[in-house]
C-alpha cells in the first residue's frame, strides 16, 4: 500500500512540473512571455548603430543585434510569435527609461561604464569609441587645448558631455559648453558656426562628417577625451536570467562568421538612406572583444592581444 502511495506521489509531482516550471520566470522574461512583447528603446541619429531610414523605421547596427536578441527571446520561451514595440529613447531618457520597465532592450551607441552600471546592466560589447571632437578644418582647432575660451556642443545626458565639462575644469580652458538634445542638432551647431567644436563618440561624428553636404570641410580630433569605451546593448538590473539569456545570444552572434559580417554591413558597406560609407574597418581591439564576449566597462580591459 505504502508503495502505490509513493507511485501516487511521483506521478503528482510530474504532472505538477510542468506549470510549475512557466512560474519560475521572472522579471522581463515573466513580463514578454505574459504580454506577448517585447520593448526595444531606438535612438533617431545614431548612425549607424539606431537611427531613421527614409520610411522612419528605426534600423541599424544596434538594431539588428536586438532583433538577434528577440529571436533568442522568442525560442527562449518557445512563443510562436512575439510583438516588438519600439520606443524612441534619447541619451537622457534611455536609463530612466530602462529603469522604470518602459523599454526592455536599449539598442543604440551607449558607453558602458561603472557609474551607469549602478543603475543599469549591459550585455557583451558591440563596439569600442573613444571620444573626440570634430570642427571645421579652416577652424585650425588641432588638439583639446585650442578649444579654449570658445562655444563647444556636446549632447545632453552623454559621457560625452561630462569628460568635456571635466576636461574643462581641469584645463581650465573657459571653454563655453552648449548641452543639445540630440546629435544631429549638435552636429548642425558646428555646420552653421554657432559652435566651433562637437564632443561624441569618434564613430558618430564619422557618421555626421561622411552624412554632411561637405565632408571634406571637417576633422576629427586625434587627440581623444577618454580611452577605447565600449558600447553595450543595454537592459535592467537585477535580473539575471534575462541577462544570462542576453549575454548567451549576443556571444553566440559575436563568436559566429555572422558577427564580423554585420559589423562589415554597417562599416564597410553603403548603408541606407544615403548610401554613406563609414570605411571603419574592425579594430584589433574589437575583433578580441568578439572572440572572447565580456560586459566589462574598464576601458583596460580591451587593449588588443
């Protein structure tokens, strides 16, 4: 008797297993699987990580690696389909935004650094940037000591703007600092003198430079604010089956042929709606980043091997 009781027990205990397993989901992975969505946060002049083609659909670089994601979200929770929500973010709103469950993935060209990581987490590296500024060639603005006493533009809520204000009072270079919303009227400051200086990320003033009705009116600073940065996909804190499944996917995408061909895509290749051409092969840097995925943000940790 006692044994067909523990028969009774066994088959109760495997049947129970199978809701039991759909309650253990937490956090945003519980969140899409109950809602059938999933919120990616896009940047609109990002390029060419998140910006607006010609029909105002967010694409990019950033942008085809979340969809990456989605797909591993997806099979993940074996859903048959899964609606992606898009939500314009800017460089302020894109961590309160995260923090607060508006979006779930951010896919754009944000620094992963300790400070940030105290309020939000990052998947594997996508990209590495140094921050530098770009300014008219007749300018004659050679290094980060020829900005002083004049109007430089860096964009609202970026590091960008806080190594500059540091730059600033440690230099003591009176420069006057002009805080933009976005990027591309940041950019429009220094086409249209109102600033002779823009700080961002090397890669995005390439973009702006290759993108503007004179390329060749402009230079990029070789002198940098900061030390290589790396570029995360970012996502909440304190939720670390979706980070496991995150990191697992964008690792799986990085190691594969397919990861140095979507860097190329964006990079190398004319891309969309003006057919620019970045011409920014993959650094040495980069290249061990994908062969070996790490979320670090110590700037240190990706000198090339």
């Amino acid at each position: 008797m006692k044994h067909k009781h523990m028969i009774g027990y066994v088959l109760a205990a495997t049947l129970c297993a199978g809701p039991a397993l759909a309650e253990e989901l937490t956090g945003t992975l519980k969140n899409v699987k109950e809602t059938g969505a999933i919120t990616i946060g896009f940047r609109d002049s990002s390029i060419p990580f998140s910006y607006l083609d010609d029909s105002q659909k967010p694409i990019g670089y950033a942008m085809d690696i979340c969809y990456k994601i989605v797909d591993a979200v997806k099979k993940e929770l074996k859903l048959d389909k899964l609606e992606v929500k898009l939500n314009p973010v800017t460089s302020a709103t894109r961590i309160p935004l995260m923090a607060n469950g508006t979006v779930d993935l951010e896919c754009g060209s944000t620094t992963n650094n300790a400070e940030r990581q105290k309020q939000v987490w990052f998947t594997n590296t996508h990209f590495l940037t140094a921050s530098r500024f770009v300014s008219k060639k007749s300018s004659k603005i050679n290094s980060i000591d020829d900005l002083k006493g004049k109007s430089v533009v860096s964009t609202s809520g970026s590091t960008n703007i806080k190594q500059l204000t540091e730059a600033n009072a440690a230099r003591n270079l009176g420069v006057n600092i002009i805080p933009t919303k976005d990027h591309g009227e940041a950019f429009l400051m220094v086409e249209t003198d109102r600033a002779v200086a823009f700080v961002m990320d090397d890669i995005l003033l390439a973009s702006f430079v290759a993108g503007s009705k004179e390329p060749d009116a402009y230079v990029i600073s070789k002198e940098a604010f900061s030390k290589p940065e790396p570029y995360g996909i970012m996502l909440r804190k304190d939720d670390p089956a979706f980070k496991k499944m995150v990191d697992g996917a964008t690792a799986a995408l990085y190691q594969s042929a397919e990861g140095q061909k979507l860097y190329d895509k964006w990079f190398m290749q004319k891309i969309p709606p003006k057919g620019l051409n970045l011409n920014s092969p993959i650094s040495a840097e980069l290249k061990n980043e994908f062969a070996k995925p790490s979320d670090s943000p110590d700037p240190e940790s990706y000198k090339a091997m």
